[in-house]
C-alpha cells in the first residue's frame, strides 16, 4: 500500500512539473526577464495543500528555468537562484497554510512574491544593472514582486479556491499529508 502512495505522489509532483515547465515555456515572453508574469508560479499555492507538492513545484521551476536558458531569456545563474527562491517559497507557504483570512491562504500566498521579490530582484539587480544602489534593486525587486503577486495572490488564490470548491484538492493529495 505504501508503495503504491509513494508511486502516486511521485507521479503527481511529476504532473505539477509538467505543468509548470507547459505554462512558463508556453507563455515564454511574458515568464523571463526582468519584467515578468510567470503564471506557472501561480502553482505555488499547491504547497498549502499538501508538501508532495513541493518538489514538484521545485523540479517544474528548475527545468522552465533551463528552458528559459536554452531560449535564451535566461541566464544560467538563474537555474541555480529562481529554482531556490520557488523550494524556499513552497517551504514557507506549507508552512504558514493553517493561517488564513476569509478562508485564504494570504500569508503562504506571500511567500512567493516575498522570496521571488527579493531573491530573483536582486539577481536581476546584480547582474543586469548598471548602476547598483539601493534604489535600483527596489526597483528589480517591485517589478518581479508585482508580476509574482499577480500570479500567487489572484491566479493562485483562483486556483486554490477552485480546488477547494470542487473538492480536487483532497482527491489529489489523498494520502498525502493534508492542510
């Protein structure tokens, strides 16, 4: 039995990839660069559902990532950092899922804008500004915060309130550690 939830989990963290590397890839110039909407991000909210879908959402962001490099809209460094801001995301969002406002995971909804903000603001920052103050990596990092605000806290509360309502959340997760 518990092989058989173990092959499901990997088959659904898996599936959470796919989807991921489908939406960023497929949605290519809005998903890279220094302004970006990477809808795929809006996944990140499965986190609050259960940890197996973390490395999902991990491996995902690793190969839209390399995808990304390959496309050249990308650069190699950010298959290491991106890839880390999205694990440390999926982290905290999991972690802060039993707080929530009006029945929404707010607080976990903000890892991702947080972490991507700053993590991914400053790689932007460091590496395609000239100019290194304090207020041009505000900057990078308003411009990445907004598109992942877009993504986690609308798409992804959509989401989220979607898998809710019709019940698919459990169905997927089943077996899996729940919120």
């Amino acid at each position: 039995m518990k092989s058989s939830t173990n092959v499901r989990h990997l088959a659904l963290g898996g599936l959470i990839a796919a989807v991921y590397v489908i939406l960023s890839v497929g949605l290519a110039p809005i998903s890279y660069g220094p302004v970006q909407l990477r809808v795929a991000e809006a996944l990140t909210i499965l986190a609050v559902l259960s940890p197996v879908a973390i490395p999902g959402l991990t491996v995902g962001c690793l190969l839209a990532n390399l995808a990304g490099v390959y496309l050249g809209m990308s650069l190699p460094l950010d298959v290491v950092i991106g890839t880390l801001a999205t694990f440390l995301a999926a982290v905290a969002s999991y972690g802060l899922r039993r707080f929530t406002i009006g029945g929404l995971p707010l607080l976990s909804g903000l890892m991702p804008v947080l972490f991507n903000a700053v993590i991914v603001g400053w790689e932007l920052w460091y590496f395609f500004t000239e100019v290194h103050t304090l207020g041009t990596f505000l900057l990078n990092a308003f411009w990445v915060g907004i598109g992942e605000l877009i993504a986690v806290m609308v798409l992804g509360m959509i989401l989220y309130k979607v898998l809710q309502k019709c019940g698919l959340g459990r169905v997927l997760f089943s077996g899996a550690r729940q919120a």
